[in-house]
C-alpha cells in the first residue's frame, strides 16, 4: 500500500530470520529500496569482505542466494507491472471524466 503523505509503497513485509539488500550485497547494484521497521528489530549487517570469506568457504551458497535473488526480482517486477496497469487505469479514468465519459 502507498502512503500518501511520503509515496512510499511497501514492496514486502519480512519477519523473522528474512535478509534484505542482498543485491546490493553480491552484484554491486545500487539499492532499489529501503527498509522501514514497524517495530523494535535487531539486524546484523554483513559487509562484503566478510561475506566473501563465507562464500569461499561454501561456493555452494551461490545457488541458493541467486535463486533467492531471483525470487525477490520477480517479487519486483509483478510490482512494477501492477503499478504501471493501475497508472494506466487511473489515466483512461481521468481522460473518460475530462470528456464527460
């Protein structure tokens, strides 16, 4: 849902144990969203440095994150195509109420 007074939109709702700003993280990409807690959290930030020693130790690992990865941009994308049909809603609604339609 959008918030009106910010136009921030949630994009998902984590919970315990969920990761967030992986593709940040493991490509180099720039953030695509930011993080909002509803309520007391306690996060545990892993740097690159770090995180590559982990995945020298475990390639393995590279699997399951890139499907993770994946899952989260298909998650995006079906977003961005539900804002983009109701934007053109909005839009064929306005154009009908100028006309008198």
């Amino acid at each position: 849902p959008e918030d009106s007074l910010t136009g921030w939109h949630q994009v998902a709702a984590l919970g315990p144990g969920s990761v967030f700003g992986e593709m940040a993280l493991l490509t180099g990409e720039v953030r695509t969203a930011d993080v909002v807690a509803l309520s007391d959290v306690v996060a545990l930030e892993i740097g690159k440095s770090s995180f590559e020693a982990i995945l020298h130790n475990h390639p393995e690992l590279t699997n399951a994150i890139s499907h993770q990865i994946m899952q989260r941009r298909a998650q995006l994308e079906s977003l961005h195509v539900e804002e983009q049909e109701q934007e053109e809603l909005t839009l064929i609604s306005r154009i009908k109420s100028y006309f008198g339609m």
